[in-house]
C-alpha cells in the first residue's frame, strides 16, 4: 500500500510503474507486455470514492491521473513479513503458480472482485482473470484457487473413485491394488476470508474528493504538461486553447503512442469530472455519459436490460455480448465509452454496433452543444461528420430498438476473448411493420479497412426486398462489390477476411429469420440452427489422478507428496526477486539495443553523434568495443561489417536512465549496403542450398524394395510453423563490473549459467566471470543460449563503461532478438496395405534454423531420432537437415522440435486411415507391439505405450463420445465435432554422455540447518523444491531445516543446462549423492548415540573433526549416437502416453471450441505429484499457439473440461516437455471436424491441415457456398 505519497514532480510522461518503481523502490509490479492487453502484473485502485474498487494496468495508467486516489498493490494485500492474505495463500496452496511472475497480478484480480463481490460465483472469477497472462500453470489451478470462495465449490468432484465426472459409466483406472489419489491440496487448511479486515479508504481523500473549493491541476514536465480541470466550463476552455491537447481518461488509447512515436506536449485530463458521468434514461432510450468507463456501461446496460422489455434492448444486448470479451477486465476498467467512440479504431467491436443502433454522440465546446450521429460518415472518418478540435463528447445517446427491427453485434477473432476481431460487423434491420419486407437495413464492418466501413450502397439496393434466401445471395454479392481489401491490405488474410464478410452476413440472416419466426414467418432449417450460437465462456473444470504415498512410508517423508512450490508465498506476496527486482546499484546505467533492420546487407557506417549528445547519454558500444572474441560458436555479439538478419544486435546505448537510452538508440543512424542472397524461407533455403548442418539420417529394413510391395503409395506435404517465445520475464541481465582483477558479476535468469561465462568476449579466464541465477519468470528454452549472446552483450557494456548495467529487454525486441520455435518443413512418402499396416515409410524434415547455428543441429538430430514416435514400421528412412535463412536464429524451445516432427507422422498415419477408409485411431496396428529395436537401434518396451493407448480409449469414453459427435454433426450443417487420439514415445535426455551430469553442494551447519545448491535452475517447474524434499529423504530431516538459495557459477561450476526433462533426474542424484555421503560420515555418531536428535548428531560430529560439507556428483546416463551408422542408444528412456481431445468447429468462421481432454501420461514415481501434474496440464495448455491459433507463444484462459490421470511406478522420470505433443489431439480433432463438414459437402479427397489450424485454415478448408463465390470474385 502506498500510503500519503507524495511526487512533488510528477511527470506527465511517468506512468504508475515507473513512480512505484523509483519513488518506493518496488518492482512487485512487472510488464509482461507494454500495451496494456497483456499485462501480468496489474494493481488495483481505491478511486475517488470508497465504494469504488478497480483493478488497472500499472503501465498504462499516468501518475498525475492518480491525484487523490488511494492505490493498493500486491504490497498492501498481504505479507510473509506481516500475514499473508487469504488470496495469497490459497494460490500458493492449490498450485497456482510455478515461475511466480505473474502470480501478483493474479491476486490483485482476485483481491478485487472480493472486495467488490465477497461471494463471487466461477463466472465472475474467470471473468476477473480474463486481462491477465500465465504461462506457466495452463489457468486452470488459478481459477480453482479462486472457486474455493465460491460459496458453492465448482471444482470438480472426484470422491476417490478415478472417475471423470463426465464420464456416463464407472470404470476402474488400474489394478485394485493401486490407491489412487485426487487431491492435490487441503481446503480445512485456508485461512478465512473475513471482509472487516481489509483496509478502509483514507478519510482525508474523501475530504479531498468532496472539497468544493478544488482548483485546476497543473503538473509541469520536462517537455509535457498535464492539466486536469475541476469543472465542464474549466475543460471546454482549456480544449479551446489546447485543440490539439488529447483528452486521457483511461489512457489506453493514447498510452500506447509510444508504439507510435507521437509527441504531445499538452494532455488534459477530465478524470472524475461529475459532468461527463451519469446515465439518464427516457422512453425513448438512454444517454451515457462519456467518462463512463466500459465496465460502467456493462453495468448500467445490464440494468437497463433488467428493467426494459426484450424487444426493446436488441441494442443493449448485442453491446453487453461483445463487452464480456472485449480485452480484460483492467482494460475495461480505465477505458471510457467516449475514448473509445471518439478514437474510431477500425477494430472496434462496439461502434458497428452502436452505429447500427442509431447511436448519437452529443458534443460541447465554448460554442454551445451539437448532435452528430454515430454512423458511417463519422466511423469512416469524414471530415463533415468529426469533431471540431475544440470539442469534447459530453455522452452518447443509444435510442431502444421499436419493434421489427433487429440489431445483431459479430465477430470473429484469434481467441474469444483479448484478441482484436480479424473482421466484426453491427448490423441491423428494419422492417415494414407486420411483414418481412426491409425498411431500412444497415451494415458495418470493421478490421476489414483502414476504418469501420459501411456497406451502405449494398444496403441501399436491398430496401423493399423480403428478406429471403435470393435477398442474401444478392446481398452478398452486393457486400463484396462495396467493401475492397486490397491484396496487400495490412494484416494480410484477404480472401478469409472477405469470406467473414458474408459469412457474418449469414449469420445474421439466420437470427432475423429466426426472430421473424417468432412473428409467424418461415423459421430456418433446424440443422442450420447451431449456426446461432456463439460458443460459450466457461469456466475450465478438470480432475487428476495420482498414485497415493505408500502409507508406510514415514510421515517425515515428503517424497511423493504434492507439497506446495518452495516459493509459492513469496510469488504470491511479490516478495520473490527476480533480477529487475534487484535495487539499483551506485552509478547504473541501463543499455538499449540498436537492432539491424536489414535481413542481409553490408553496413557502410554507424553514426553515434546525435545520439551521444543527447541528455543521460554515457557511451554508444558497437563490435570494436569487444576486448576478446566478438563470435561464440557461430553467435555473434555486435554486428561488424554486414548484418545477416532483421533483428541482429549492431550497437547498444548506455544511458543514466533507460528512456534516455532508447531515445538516443533512436538516433544512432546506420547506413546499409543491400546484399543478396536474401533468404527468408525453407523452400529459398534448399533453392540455394543453404544449411547449418550436414544431413541426418537413421534407417531400417529396405525402404526402396518395400515400395514394391505394397497395396498403395501416397506422399504429402506438411508446413508446421514455428512459435515466438513469450516467456513472462524478458530477458534481463544485470552485470556489475568488480574493481579488481578484471572481475565480473552477471545477475541473469537462464537455464545455462555455465554458458553465459563467455569469458572469450572480454578476454578472461571463466574464473573471473561469476554468473547468479535464483530463479526466472518463465523460459521454456529460450533462456539456454540466448542468455549467453545477451549477457556478453552486457557485459561489453559494462567493462567499457566500468560502471554496472542493466539490460531488460523490452517485449518486442526479445521477441526479435530471441526468436523461438523452428518451423519445419515435412515431406512423406508412405507404402501400406489396403488394411492399413504401413509397410514402408521415406521421411524428410527440413527446419528453418535461421542466421547462425544457435541449437539448430541438436534440434534437427532430435527431430529425426523421435520420427517414427509410437509406431515400428519395419522399412523406415528418415532424413532432416537445418536450413541456414536470414532470419534471427531459432533456438530451444519445449519439446525441441518433438512437437513439430510428430505432427507429420499423425499427418501422413491419418491420410493412411483415409486412405483405407478407416478412423485414424484403428492405424494403431502400426503402433509397436512388443519390445523391439527402434529405426536407430535401442531397445523399447511398448508396453507402457499401450497402456496408456488402452487407458485413455476407454477412460475417455471414446467409442461412445465419437457415435455422439457423429450424431451430432448428422443434425448440425454449420458446426461440427471431431475427435481424435494421439499415442506418444518420447525420449528423455541428451545423445551425449557430458550432458547428462551434474552436481551437488550440501552444507550443514552447527545448529542443524542444512544448505543445498546444485547446477540446475528454477525456472517454474519447481526443481528446488524436488530437490528439498530429496535432501529431506536422505538425511531424515523436516524440509524446514533445508534451504536452498540460487545457482551460481561460483558455488557449482561447469553446469550443464536445466532442459530436456533431465533437471530433477540429474541434480536430484546428485543432490542424493552428496546427502548419503554426509549420512555415511555420521553414521558412526548416530550408532553411539541412537536416540539422539539431529542437531545433538551434528554437533557431535564437529567436535570429533567430521567434515559437514561435500559436493555430490551424478556422471550422468550413459547415451551415445553414431551418426556415421544411424545407430546408437541416444536417451536413457522414454516416456508414454496418449491424449484425447473433442472439439467443436463453427464451419462460417473458423472458430473452435475445445470440449475436453483426457491425458494420460506414464510418469512413473513422482517426486511431486502436484508439480509433475502441473508440468504434464502445462505442456497440454501451451501448444495451444502452436498447433490451434496463431504462431505465437502464449496461450488464454479457453474453457476446456480436461481429465488428467497419471500412473506413477519407479523410478521418477522427467516431464516437462513429455506431454507438449499430446497437444496436438486438439490439432487432429479439429482435421476429423473439418474432415466431417467437408464429406457433407461432397469433398471426400484426402487434404492435409497443417499446423496451426488457425480459424483462417479452418474455414477456407471448410468449403461452401461463399468460399466460392469468394474465389470467384
């Protein structure tokens, strides 16, 4: 809580976390994404009135804006130094967090809806989380943490049994002997909510809000000024002196310039002015004020709802619909009805609608007050239908819909919620009373042009049709003649956004005729009726299962236990640091990047004047700055001589503040020289025989003579695009330069630290170089070698300038910079039988490795090692090469390249079943049957794979669930269900012994207490904790003694990197390893003192001169891979599995709807039930982007109903990209959808749905009617 602060400069340029940052040195507050929409850490503001509770984004919202309020951040809720809140501690407890930086933001979400709704229902508590990101967890833990004050429970109820509660029929999971557990934490445990407890808005704000005698505001910066006025005649006289001055209410529209690089030297703010804040509502319809905030206007609207007829809310009701998803609840909270109007964005889901609803804007300035009608003149931005400079929206006045007249709001985006619309519409309908004949009819669209366009002509020509099926023909016709995108229209997607256009229109069509119906006219065909229906915003549900502890194991014991993340509290409370949460260091600076903006080109010359003149400005670095080596294994640091992609670093700025940075980073001028080949994709790549590698290959059987044999041969094509890693924390690095020996100190999060010592760029031994890692917010691969590139970088910065820098990278450049996931390139040839066997097979992969080597060669040997994934195909060639393109280089990323590869293989084993006409679940008689040697030689016993095949068919009630698709989609033309199931082999581990080491330091000190270190990273999946509770085991103590405090080069030296799966295999043996050799030494003690304590054994064992302290060392599995031969025992073992996914798909927009998964994973021992089963729900969560939206790396709250089992048997094995591709039953349930809506409309032919099955590859794959006349257009 910040209590009585006072800025005495306040800047209007500094938003509220920049000041909570500086002023109170707090950084609990973090960015996940600067425009507001996917922010992570939001706080939440006590307005101007007690009763007034809001939960904001602290990066958009301006400090000024927040004059006498009082703000609360997650500080102010709760404490491990005070008490923790009941919020807090429930998210911590029901396993809500894993890498914590996001956590914060959680709780403020659902701090705030408790202070405003006590007793929340599930839909207000997803509502509430809906503007906020996780990567981590999958959602799903956080809204249960969230249910459990709910007074009814939602969560889903086990009772012990195993079984799902969506299942029709009980079954058992497993052996009788097996005691299967389902919960994973203690409700009895939480702490109640009590209400009187939480803290009361400031008495002497209230005086303030209410003193009559208040005066203009006036806060002066350095080149802006910001003026709040206190009355409507104060604000109308200072827009006539400032007409250019934008007006900030919300600021979400003018807080992002920054993306824009606008100036504006004068901001008015009207924020709290009682004259732009009312509702008034007549018979006629109802005027709302303009600084209504678009929460506020949900609400007034569901009143008004509540209390007006049906018939006249059609208005109402199409608005309230497109609020509830319109961004986040933060978002709607500051954004105003009137900003939002007067900004016109051409993506505006509300003005097609108000526009169609015969909305009016009512305007005032010095002048008097005018009326301008919200329609097509304004939103199209004519100039006779605008704002005069000097006015001010003062409401908006939305009139009732009369009677025969229907006003529908579409849209269809992304994802259902926080996404911009690829297209919407508002549309309405009048019609002569007592018939279907049209009076006036009016059409908007918007995300289809530069603005909300009107299709006002069409609509013209269609007065005095019926309204008939030859009316929408003519109609659509008519839309598309109007609205033109033009080939190269921004946002691409043309001929899909051209079909939205009428397929909108169908969907309206549909609900007047179905409201006509009503007034005795013709209804539509019930299989058509679905087509109505949106998809609903659930609230996600599921269960787990795991195997119960051995009850003879000892109490003390947490093994096998799902205990609770070693800082869970801490990320709750905001008190975990990560690295820029750090306190400033004495004389720091703070670097920003210069990137190239060329793919490949000579640089000719860089000029740093203009940029070292400017103000906080301590020195420009480029690649003659590096003391030692500027190239680490292909990466290069700073650009020299020529640029090899977009993206690439060319020089850095060093400044005494990080806006003074990238301000002069601005003005740093680079010449280019154009230089060819440019080379950007995989089919450029092999036109000019560009790759990083030579080619990998493993084979078995005779592939060529096998082709002979068979019944038929069929060969595809398959594009799996890759994925930008969006990791929660940006990559940030903290180096502090030592005052002797040319010493170095790096604060980074990584899961490399051993390769981010690339002493080679200063040109000093590694033992100079000490690297510190406590834990990082997220980084799912791209934080093992980007770190290293990044913190040389940094450090060149630091030893040039000797003084300690910090390097945050903003999210669009890590997103440039750091790259992410390979997109892959597949090609096959496939010899079966007509039964389906699968006698040969001839595979190709191909990824786009990018600009320099970065992991690309391990990527590509991993993807052709894991090719054949869970099927023997006695006659199998697979080869793969990494493209060598001028684009930044892609790097690890969750599954390294598993996800990608295995998608080909479903591909080509479902255009087999096709084929055969068989269901792709019946092509498991290729799968493997019983142990036999894999393409590369190494044993494997199937026998967990099919079990966990069996398990998942019967568990998930497949057989039953796809005669209730097939049904359903015999009844339904426009939406259709698919099903699909997908076994999974994956290997665990690196090909090369050295990487599967590790070790361990333990200490125990005199009063008992216990240190453990280790060379493996916390990174969210909850590896210290693992490692506590294996230290626990071993030396027989409580995990309160033991502590764990961060990784260091220093502590642990030569690392290997935490991934592959292998963090708790490695480091939990060495950490056994080093805790039996200290229970060894004191054996002797315990012997002569049995019934002891530990601290008694401890103390004993120092005076007799025992050592208390030892490394413990794992050399690691044994693997090898002889490239040379294709043969080898690359991994120490696999992992199996299976999923299953039912989808829904609306054939008009592309959309999807998730119904329900079922996982099965063989996960042997857990050490952690609760973490291992959140790893498998979070690699089931995250291929989302991946396989079933877009290419980026982050994933919403989409509903599911999700069944989630795990067997567990020893030895533990790893997990944490195991169940990434199980992700994809989503992608291959959504092929067997469109696969039904194609059949219906006579197109049987095999095709191939590559990934991701975006809503634009959906519909333009289902194909109908207008498709059609959209290719033919």
């Amino acid at each position: 809580m910040i209590r009585g602060l006072v800025e005495a400069r306040a800047a209007p340029s500094f938003l509220l976390m920049n000041n909570i940052h500086t002023l109170i040195l707090s950084r609990r507050i973090k960015e996940a994404a600067p425009e507001g929409r996917t922010i992570s850490h939001a706080t939440k503001r006590i307005g101007l009135r007690p009763s007034t509770n809001k939960e904001i984004t602290a990066c958009l919202v301006p400090i000024c804006s927040l004059y006498g309020a009082a703000v609360t951040t997650v500080e102010g809720v709760g404490s491990i130094k005070t008490r923790i809140h009941p919020v807090q501690e429930r998210l911590a407890k029901c396993h809500g967090t894993q890498c914590g930086f996001c956590s914060p933001g959680m709780v403020m979400s659902i701090y705030t809806l408790l202070r405003n709704h006590p007793e929340p229902t599930p839909e207000q508590i997803t509502e509430s989380l809906g503007g906020n990101l996780c990567r981590c967890t999958g959602y799903r833990p956080i809204v249960e943490s969230g249910k459990t004050f709910c007074v009814e429970s939602a969560v889903c109820q086990m009772k012990g049994s195993g079984k799902c509660c969506m299942d029709q029929e009980e079954r058992s999971f497993s052996n009788k002997q097996e005691k299967i557990c389902t919960k994973l934490y203690n409700e009895d445990e939480f702490q109640p909510l009590d209400p009187t407890q939480e803290s009361i808005f400031p008495p002497e704000l209230i005086r303030m809000a209410e003193d009559p005698n208040k005066r203009r505001l006036v806060f002066q910066g350095e080149r802006t000024t910001w003026i709040t006025p206190v009355t409507l005649n104060d604000l109308l006289e200072l827009k006539t002196n400032f007409p250019k001055a934008p007006l900030i209410m919300g600021n979400t529209t003018v807080g992002n310039v920054k993306f824009s690089n606008k100036f504006h030297p004068v901001f008015i703010s009207p924020l709290g002015l009682p004259d732009l804040y009312f509702v008034d509502s007549t018979d006629d319809g109802v005027t709302i004020g303009a600084g209504y905030s678009l929460a506020q206007l949900n609400d007034a609207l569901q009143f008004i709802v509540s209390e007006q007829p049906k018939e006249k809310t059609k208005t109402y009701l199409a608005l309230l619909k497109h609020l509830r998803t319109l961004a986040g609840a933060q978002i709607r909270n500051m954004a105003t009805l009137g900003g939002h109007v007067v900004s016109r964005p051409n993506y505006s889901d509300l003005n097609p609608i108000l526009a169609a609803g015969n909305a009016i804007i009512n305007l005032i300035s010095k002048e008097g007050e005018r009326q301008i009608p919200l329609d097509g003149h304004f939103l199209e931005r004519s100039p006779d239908a605008s704002l005069k400079p000097e006015e001010v929206v003062l409401s908006v006045y939305i009139p009732h819909s009369p009677q025969w007249h229907f006003v529908s709001g579409l849209r269809m985006a992304q994802r259902q919620e926080n996404a911009s619309a690829i297209a919407n519409a508002g549309m309405s309908v009048q019609f002569e009373e007592g018939t279907d004949r049209i009076k006036a009819l009016q059409m908007f669209y918007g995300s289809v042009g530069p603005t909300v366009v009107s299709a006002s002509q069409a609509c013209q020509q269609l007065i005095g049709r019926q309204w008939d099926d030859q009316m929408l023909s003519d109609a659509c016709r008519l839309v598309l003649d109007e609205i033109y995108i033009p080939p190269a229209a921004k946002g691409g997607m043309v001929e899909y956004r051209r079909t939205l256009i009428i397929s909108l229109l169908f969907k309206f069509y549909l609900r007047v005729r179905q409201g006509l119906n009503k007034m005795k006219f013709p209804n539509i065909p019930e299989k058509f009726l679905s087509a109505l229906e949106d998809f609903p915003i659930e609230t996600p549900q599921g269960i787990q299962t795991f195997q119960c502890v051995d009850p003879s194991q000892p109490p003390q014991d947490p093994v096998g236990h799902p205990v609770m993340h070693q800082s869970a509290i801490k990320h709750a409370t905001g008190e975990a640091v990560f690295v820029d949460d750090m306190p400033p260091i004495a004389q720091e600076l703070f670097l920003a990047v210069v990137t190239s903006t060329r793919a490949h080109a000579k640089i000719i010359s860089i000029d740093t004047s203009e940029a070292l003149a400017l103000p906080g400005v301590v020195d420009v670095i480029t690649a003659e700055d590096v003391p030692g080596d500027n190239n680490h294994q292909g990466e290069i640091f700073y650009a020299q001589n020529e640029v090899i992609c977009v993206g690439q670093i060319v020089c850095t700025v060093a400044a005494d503040t990080y806006a003074h940075a990238k301000e002069a980073a601005k003005k740093v001028k680079i010449a280019y020289e154009d230089l060819e080949p440019r080379i950007i994709t995989i089919e450029q790549a092999l036109e000019h025989n560009s790759f990083l590698s030579v080619e990998k290959k493993i084979e078995q059987g005779n592939v060529e003579q096998a082709f002979k044999y068979v019944d038929q041969i069929i060969e595809g094509e398959v594009h799996v695009e890759g994925q930008e890693h969006f990791y929660m924390e940006t990559q940030t690095i903290l180096a502090i330069p030592q005052e002797e020996d040319k010493e170095m100190v790096l604060h980074l999060g990584t899961q490399f630290p051993t390769h981010v010592q690339v002493s080679g760029s200063l040109n000093v031994p590694r033992s100079r170089i000490a690297c510190h890692m406590k834990r990082a917010g997220g980084a799912f691969g791209g934080k093992v070698t980007k770190p290293a590139l990044l913190g040389a970088v940094c450090a060149v910065a630091a030893n040039k300038t000797g003084r300690p820098i910090r390097f945050v990278l903003e999210r669009g450049n890590d997103m440039l910079i750091t790259a992410g996931r390979h997109p892959l390139f597949g090609k096959y040839k496939i010899g079966f039988m007509n039964n389906g066997v699968i006698k040969a097979a001839d595979v190709e992969y191909y990824i786009n490795g990018g600009c320099t080597p970065d992991e690309s060669e391990m990527v590509i040997e991993f993807i052709v090692l894991k090719s054949e994934n869970a099927y023997n195909i006695p006659n199998f060639r697979c080869r793969g090469r990494a493209c060598k393109t001028n684009l930044p280089s892609n790097t690890a990323f969750r599954g390294f390249g598993f996800p990608q590869a295995t998608v080909v293989v479903e591909a080509y084993i479902t255009a087999v079943a096709s084929q055969c006409n068989l269901p792709p679940e019946q092509v498991e008689i290729n799968m493997y049957k019983r142990t036999s040697e894999t393409a590369y030689g190494q044993t494997f016993n199937p026998a967990l794979l099919r079990r966990c095949w069996k398990e998942c068919l019967e568990k998930s009630s497949f057989s039953a669930r796809k005669q209730a698709a097939e049904e359903f989609n015999k009844n339904n033309y426009w939406k259709k269900r698919g099903l699909a199931v997908v076994p999974m082999k994956f290997t665990i581990g690196i090909p090369l012994t050295y990487y599967n080491q590790a070790a361990a330091l333990v200490h125990i000190y005199l009063d008992g207490s216990v240190l453990v270190i280790h060379g493996g990273c916390e990174i969210g999946q909850g590896l210290h904790t693992k490692m506590i509770q294996v230290a626990s085991r071993e030396l027989n103590i409580p995990e309160s003694y033991i502590h764990l405090p961060e990784t260091s080069t220093i502590t642990v030296p030569n690392a290997v990197f935490t991934a592959g799966s292998m963090g708790t295999d490695i480091n939990g043996k060495a950490v056994q390893n080093a805790c039996q050799i200290l229970m060894a030494r004191l054996q002797p003690v315990i012997r002569k003192n049995p019934n002891g304590t530990w601290e008694d054994w401890v103390a004993k064992a120092f005076e007799e001169s025992i050592s208390l302290s030892t490394t413990g060392y794992f050399k690691g599995y044994q693997t090898n891979m002889d490239w040379e031969k294709g043969k080898g025992n690359p991994y120490p073992y696999f992992v199996c599995g299976a999923s299953c996914s039912e989808v829904e798909v609306d054939c008009l927009t592309g959309a999807h709807k998730l119904l329900r998964t079922d996982i099965f994973v063989d996960a042997a021992f857990s050490i952690n039930p609760a973490l291992d089963i959140g790893q498998v729900r979070d690699t089931r969560t995250a291929p989302t982007g991946l396989f079933g939206q877009f290419h980026s790396e982050y994933s919403f709250p989409e509903s599911s109903k999700c069944c989630l089992y795990l067997s567990f048997c020893p030895p533990p094995q790893g997990l944490g990209e195991a169940a990434m591709f199980l992700g994809s039953s989503v992608l291959f349930a959504i092929y067997d959808a469109v696969t039904a809506a194609r059949r219906e409309r006579g197109l049987t032919k095999t095709f191939t749905l590559s990934s991701p099955a975006t809503p634009e590859l959906i519909r333009m794959t289902c194909v109908d009617q207008f498709t059609d006349l959209v290719s033919l257009d």
